[in-house]
C-alpha cells in the first residue's frame, strides 16, 4: 500500500538486516520485582539508543529476557545503538543490569505472530541470537558477515574489531565473530596486519579543536569517537554544528556532561578556516536552480549519481543523508561531502544541478 513503510512491503519476503540481538545476564535467576525493574530500565535504554534512528527503518522486539533490534537502513546504525546501549548499562545509575550484545547481518523475514504483531524470523535473527550468546557481560561480538561489511565502509571503523575466534553453538554450527574492543586500537585479523594509522583530519578544523572534542566523546562513548568526530567535521559548517552532530549520538546524562564539557569550544575561533563546497562544473542557464523538496525520484537520482564515485554505499548514505536534510541543494552539499576526489565532486554537484 503507497505510503507504509518498507518493513510494511517487506512482510512475507526475505530481506537483508542487520540485527542487534541484546540478552540481560542471569535475568532468569532473579526474582519477579526484579525482573520487572531490569526490563523497564532496558527498555528505557532501548527507547533513547534508538531515539536517532527513524521508525521506519527498524523494528524492536521483545523476547522476554532482552530485546531484538532490527535495522533495515543503515548498517552502521545497529553499531551506534550497541554503543549506547552498553555506554548507558554501565555509566548511568540504575538496577546494576548486565548485558550481551551480538550483531549479525543477514537474511530474515517479517511475518505476523498469533496476536497479529510483526516479528522477525530467519537466519539473521538466529545467528544476532547465537553471536549474542558467545559475549561476556557487557561485551559486544559482531558476526563475520557484519564485519565484513562494516569494516569496509572505513578504516576507522574496521579498527573498532578484534578477531575473537571461532566458537560452536549448541547445534555444532560454527562462528567466526568479532569483538567491538574498547582499546585504542585493534589486534591483528586473520590473514592481516595491524590496521594502519589514522588519516590526518580534514583541514577546516584545527587539529587541537577536532583532538579536543574527540578526547571529550571518547569519555562517553569509547574508540568509536573518533570515527563519528570525524564524519561531523566532514559535514559541519562551523564548530558548534560539528558538536551538535557529536552530542546526537548520545544521550541522557552522557550528553549534558558532554555538551558542558565542550561548550566554550563553539566559538567561531574553533575553525581554522571557512568549510567551502566545491562548485558544480557549470551552473544553468539563468541562474542556480532553486531547491526543491526531496521526492523519491530525487533520492533515486542522488543514488544513481553518488554511485558513480562512491560505489554501492551510496544506497546508505542517501538514506542517512535524507533523514537529516530537506532540500535539493542541501542534499547534494552533503553528498559531495563523501568524495574525496575534487573534480568527481564537482562533477557530481553538476549531475545533481542537472
């Protein structure tokens, strides 16, 4: 039916997720008050880690002693929402709840249940369940198909995993899976070397003011600071959009303590320089086209266009870009942000001009 979601026209089909699949530790061996306490808290934290990511692109299911997050958009969102979750279970007050966390992205089915309620099925689910049960408390294990995706997006991301080994499940199947590791740095991977160093940061912030606040996000949020300080600074116009960016991938108490922590750093004086696009090759005929509103045929014309530089991942980033921009012109300045070759980006902001 026009206007439901895609989870909606999924139903009945299989389709590609990635799936957080979150188990309370001991859960079962506490008393019935406690239990319940445990579940509102969790489900508490569920609701906020989940608060940046749109309802259309995920749905949350309970299976009594956690919770199953499924992400149809995105992968990188389900990595977020681990964070969060596991940064808020173990900074913020609350009924001493442990957690496990597995990730997997793979394939699955929405279907009813008895009540008429949507639920997830297939492998996906199962082996985000089987990963899950490999964790330590408050540890989270990613699958081999999830890494080999999530890694390849950027460097930085692929230095959040560790290889931790091959495990069997109850049914003799086995698992290579990853560990979101909280160092400063990953451990060597199977048939690799240590991931190499960091790229310099980009030019329109200083490097103490980008140090800076990632010192500050890294208190809350561990090694993934630096990849989402970066990202925002490939984005943001000026210092205090760069922190606004940073502060949404937090929340609660995490978020005020960093946003007082770097509120004396939004002066204009944190930019090195002004953040300037590159120009499109050519303007029209009469001017620069006025912006229009973003329609499906305008994202589809974005995607088809981003691809031609950026490849596949460029299905991702439209979608996230479009969650956070209204406009034509906007969309595309966002865009071009993702390619680093200048006269392809000025041959993209064309296409998109076109």
């Amino acid at each position: 039916m026009a206007g439901d979601p895609p989870f909606d026209r999924a139903e009945n089909r299989t389709v590609i997720c990635t799936v957080v699949f979150v188990d309370l530790v001991d859960y079962s061996r506490e008393p019935v008050a406690r239990q319940a306490a445990l579940k509102r808290h969790l489900n508490d934290l569920i609701g906020r880690a989940l608060a940046h990511v749109a309802e259309t692109d995920r749905i949350a299911l309970d299976t009594g002693d956690g919770a199953a997050l499924c992400f149809f958009g995105d992968p990188e969102d389900a990595l977020f929402a681990a964070f969060n979750l596991r940064q808020a279970v173990t900074t913020e007050p609350g009924p001493g709840a442990q957690i496990r966390i597995g990730i997997n992205l793979g394939p699955t089915r929405i279907v009813r249940d008895v009540n008429g309620n949507r639920n997830i099925i297939g492998d996906g689910i199962n082996v985000a369940q089987r990963v899950m049960s490999f964790a330590e408390p408050n540890q989270i294990l990613v699958s081999r198909s999830y890494y080999e995706i999530v890694s390849r997006v950027s460097e930085e991301y692929a230095r959040l995993f560790q290889y931790a080994g091959l495990h069997r499940d109850k049914h003799v199947r086995e698992h290579e899976v990853y560990e979101v590791h909280g160092g400063a740095g990953a451990g060597p991977q199977p048939g690799g070397d240590v991931a190499p160093a960091a790229a310099a940061p980009p030019p329109a912030f200083s490097a103490d003011f980008l140090e800076t606040v990632t010192r500050a996000l890294t208190g809350h949020l561990g090694p993934v600071a630096k990849l989402i300080v970066h990202r925002a600074s490939l984005r943001a116009r000026d210092a205090q959009q760069l922190l606004a960016a940073a502060a949404d991938t937090l929340t609660g108490p995490a978020r005020t303590a960093f946003l007082a922590e770097t509120s004396r750093l939004a002066a204009p004086a944190a930019s090195a320089a002004p953040r300037t696009m590159s120009p499109p090759a050519a303007a029209p005929a009469g001017g620069p086209r006025e912006p229009r509103r973003l329609t499906p045929e305008v994202l589809a014309a974005a995607e088809r266009h981003l691809a031609r530089h950026v490849g596949p991942i460029a299905r991702l980033l439209v979608a996230q870009a479009a969650r956070e921009v209204t406009d034509t012109h906007a969309l595309a300045e966002r865009l071009a942000g993702q390619i680093e070759d200048s006269a392809a980006r000025r041959a993209f902001l064309a296409a998109m001009e076109g």
